[in-house]
C-alpha cells in the first residue's frame, strides 16, 4: 500500500511527521493508501520552497509563463482519463463526471493562458503638463489553497493556474480524503516546464492549516470547503493581514413554478440533486414547489429518483456513486431519519442501500423527502449527500422570500415560462448565482464563481477576472521627464534655489 507523500520543491518527501491519514475506495469501504499528515516544519519546508522560487518566477516574463501554462493545459487535456480514474477511486464519484470536473478545471487553465492581456494595465499620457500617469499588476507572493473533498481536481484549478499566472507561487493543501489527485497535477506541472518550488502540495489536516495561516511568508490564502471552516480561515488569515478568499458551504433552492414544464424540470431536479451523490456546492438540494406545481412535481421527481443507476464509480453503467466516507453515510442517513422524525413524508428512501459486490461501500440511494419545513433539521442543515427535500409555498414571492431568509446563498434556480417571474427572481434573490432554466448554474471560467452571505467570506469570487485581481496588487506611477536641456544645468556651486 503506497503513502501518499507531499511534493515540495520539485521533488516528493515524506517530511518529518510521523502522522499519517487513511484515504478510502468509497466504493469498496477499504482503505487504499495512507497520506502524510504535514507537521508544522512541513509546513516552513513548503513555504520556503515556495518563497525561494519567487524571487524568478515573479521575474519570469508574460512570454515564458504563458508558454508554460499553454504546455500545461496541453498535459492535462491528454490526460484527462487517469486524473478521472484517480479522482473517481478516492472520492468516489463516476468516471463520466470526474472528467467533467477536469473539463471545467481546464477552462479555467484556458483561461489563464490569456494572462498577458489580463494583466494589461492603464495608461494615461498628458495627465498633467508633461506628466504621464499608468498602472500595473504585480504578485503577491506564495499563496496557500486549501481544498475540499468533493472537486479534488476542479477546485484546486480554480487557484493555481491563475495565481501561478499572475506571477505567484503556491502551495496547495488538498483534502486529506482524495489526496492523490494534486500530486498527479504537480507532475504535469513540472513536465510543463514550471520551474521547481513554484507549485508545492502540501498534505495534512488542520495542523498544516494553521502552519499555512500562521506563516508570516503566506501572503494569500484561498479557501474553499464548509461554512465553519471558511469563516475560521478568514478570520485567522485576515487578522494576520493576509489576503484571504475564503467559499464556504450551501443549501442551494429551485423553485419549480406552475407555468414551468414539469417534466423537464423534474429532470433537471433529479440530476442536479443526485449527480456527484449530491456532494457538490452547486447542487439542488431544496425544491421549492409553487402552489399547482408540487403534487405533480413530487411524483414526477420519485419516479426519476427511483431510475437513477447506482454503483461503483468505474463501472460505466453507473449514474451515481457511493458518498466519501463511512461517516457521511451515516450523517446523511442520520439527517434523512429526523425529517421522517419531524413530521416529513420520505418518498423515496435511500437508507440501507446495498450494491451487489460492493456490500461494504458507502453507498446512500437517492432519497425525496417531501412535506419538508423550513423549521426542520433536514431543511436547516447542508447534507452534502442525494436528499432532495420539498418545500410548499403559495406563490413566487414566498418562495423568494424562503430563499432570502436562508443564511447561505451560493446558488438557486428557477424553472418558469414566465419572463416577468424570472426576472423578479433574479432581481429580488440575494444570492451569488443564478440560473433560469439552469439547475447547477456554475459560470464559465472567465467569469468569477461565488456565493453571497455564509457561502463566501472575503470580497473576491474565485478565477475568472476576480481571482486575477485577487492575486495581484495594483500599483500606479506618476511620471516626469524633464527637457533634457534642464540636465545640463548642473554646477558645481552649493545649490541655494
Ligand atoms: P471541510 O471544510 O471539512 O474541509 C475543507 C478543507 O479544510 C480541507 O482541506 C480540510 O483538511 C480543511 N479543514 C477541515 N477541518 C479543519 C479545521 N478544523 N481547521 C482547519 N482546516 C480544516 O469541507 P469538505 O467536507 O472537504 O467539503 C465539503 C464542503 O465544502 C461543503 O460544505 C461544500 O458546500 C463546500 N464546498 C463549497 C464550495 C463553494 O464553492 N462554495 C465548493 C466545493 C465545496
């Protein structure tokens, strides 16, 4: 059984804990590898790594780096197939959607090949009487990226390539459940031609965060993973004047309109809650069913609920696999018991699911809970696992109201006919992503991605034009030059005017 270790400076070290984590197949329920748990001295080993390789990487011109990350994009795009495999084994999800992860990871990589004219700055001439006035970009520095389970090769992707773009080094500390991911990147990067110590992977767990949030040579911090956390980071990154990013968790809402074809939102619905086991922060997790709408909705939904095709992440037949670890199993199926518990109908149960060869596997089934108030755990709470709960209202502005009333606001949808309610809806939700028709409304990679309220704390989305800013500091010069015939005034003379 291989350990997994941390690749720091171009090379890969055990380091010098001696703390190691179990990293699981989801499907099988058997450990398939140990990772290194960093110590605080792993932590000073990567950052100064990342400082020393620096001083050039920050002098490297817009040419050499955009070649790099052109080389970059090339590698991963030929290699899309083993990093799904790799992201499927650990966290579980199938193979087809583990692809689509390093699809929209590479957009992001896409995007940031572009990065000279990104970079470009203002240029004002004449501002005064012979004076010029421009502005330009620099790099922060190192800066750390800590990751979640549920994208181990997207999320990371929405931080390095664009802060190693901007002229940065970076050392990410992935989730210590699917960790091997960012060591199979690390060594694109490196066959890309980045030169060593520009990209560090760092594992551990919350003693290698506090290293990173802690280190006077971290300058930024980006976050993404569950609200406690987020708001943790931000508050210990911040008050240590570091920049900090930091995207936190979700209860994203639908709300299904009478006047909507209720069938093609019923697709929809089933897709964005169940893809991925529901462990994404886009996913649909509430329905809002307008007045007329529910009753169908609901039957419509637990016939489509019920055809999803569960099992191991690599067997292509599959639709859905097991959920991360024994402990989510047991939360989710623990979440889904106090809805029944509170007075919730569940439709379609997905408790106790057992797949034929992986008995052991953490599998959850898709599950509809209909009935569902805002009152009740179920509701209140991010599952992060397939539970589709259904919330009633009587009329759109009710249900914008439920949506605005929720303390995270990362993502929401609606499915109407009607241009005057979407509007009204996109208007009036206070939440950070939108879409109309568009369950898991995630922007493209030149737009920035980000949530509002609990769901993000910090000022800056992440990638696009936003992560560019987030990673650079802007500075302005205000320039003169004198007639060179002034030059040759000088004298000797103790100068008195
Ligand atoms: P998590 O918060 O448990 O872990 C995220 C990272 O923080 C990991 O690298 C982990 O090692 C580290 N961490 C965990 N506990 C810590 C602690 N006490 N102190 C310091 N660091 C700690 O999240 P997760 O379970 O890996 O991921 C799921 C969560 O991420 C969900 O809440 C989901 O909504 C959220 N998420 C949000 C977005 C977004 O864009 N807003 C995207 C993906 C996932």
């Amino acid at each position: 059984m291989a350990t997994i270790e941390h690749w720091i400076g171009g090379e890969f070290t055990s380091g010098r804990s001696s703390r190691t984590g179990p990293v699981f197949n989801p499907a099988t329920g058997q450990k398939q590898h140990d990772v290194v748990l960093a110590s605080s001295d792993d932590v000073d080993a990567a950052v100064a790594a990342a400082r020393t390789a620096f001083d050039e990487w920050s002098q490297a011109s817009l040419s050499k780096r955009t070649k790099i990350l052109f080389n970059f994009r090339e590698l991963v795009n030929a290699r899309v197939k083993p990093l799904a495999e790799i992201v499927s084994d650990e966290h579980g999800k199938v193979l087809s959607d583990a692809a689509g992860e390093v699809q929209r990871g590479l957009e992001v990589i896409e995007f940031a090949c572009g990065i000279p004219q990104l970079l470009k700055g203002e240029y004002s001439d004449q501002a005064s009487t012979g004076v010029d006035v421009f502005s330009f970009r620099e790099p922060l520095g190192v800066c750390a990226g800590i990751t979640p389970f549920n994208f181990p090769a997207m999320v990371p992707m929405w931080m390095h390539p664009v802060a190693i773009a901007c002229g940065n080094t970076f050392v990410l500390k992935p989730s210590e459940r699917d960790p091997s991911a960012s060591n199979f990147v690390a060594q694109l990067w490196r066959e890309a031609g980045l030169p060593d110590g520009v990209f560090n992977v760092l594992h551990g767990d919350k003693t290698a965060v506090d290293g990173l949030l802690r280190h006077p040579d971290v300058a930024a911090v980006s976050f993404v993973g569950s609200t406690p956390i987020a708001r943790y980071i931000h508050d210990e990154a911040s008050k240590r004047g570091k920049r900090v990013q930091a995207l936190g968790g979700a209860k994203n809402h639908a709300i299904i309109l009478p006047d909507a074809d209720l069938e093609f939102a019923a697709r929809h619905l089933t897709a964005a809650a169940f893809g991925s086991a529901g462990e994404r922060c886009m996913a649909i997790s509430a329905a809002v069913a307008v007045g007329a709408a529910g009753d169908t909705l609901v039957d419509l939904v637990n016939r489509k609920a019920g055809e999803v095709v569960v099992g191991n992440g690599r067997d292509p037949a599959s639709e859905m696999g097991p959920v991360v670890t024994a402990a989510a199993k047991q939360r989710i199926e623990g979440l889904i018991e106090s809805g029944e518990r509170e007075g919730a109908k569940v439709t379609v149960d997905g408790r106790g699911l057992t797949v034929p060869g992986f008995e052991e596997g953490f599998f959850v089934g898709p599950t509809v809970i209909d009935q569902v108030e805002p009152s009740m755990e179920v509701y209140r709470e991010e599952i992060f696992g397939p539970v589709l709960s259904v919330v009633r209202a009587d009329t759109v502005d009710a249900a914008i109201e439920l949506i605005n009333s929720n303390p995270y606001g990362n993502g929401t949808a609606i499915f109407t006919s009607s241009g005057e309610a979407a509007r009204r809806f996109q208007r009036g939700v206070r939440v950070g992503m939108i879409g109309i028709n568009v369950p898991i409304p995630v922007p493209m990679a030149y737009y920035s991605f980000g949530g509002w309220k609990d769901s993000l704390f910090g000022d800056k989305h992440i990638h696009g034009p936003e992560g560019v800013s987030f990673y650079t500091r802007g500075k302005v010069v205000t320039s003169r030059w004198p007639h060179v015939s002034h030059a040759y005034d000088a004298s000797l003379h103790f100068p008195t005017a």
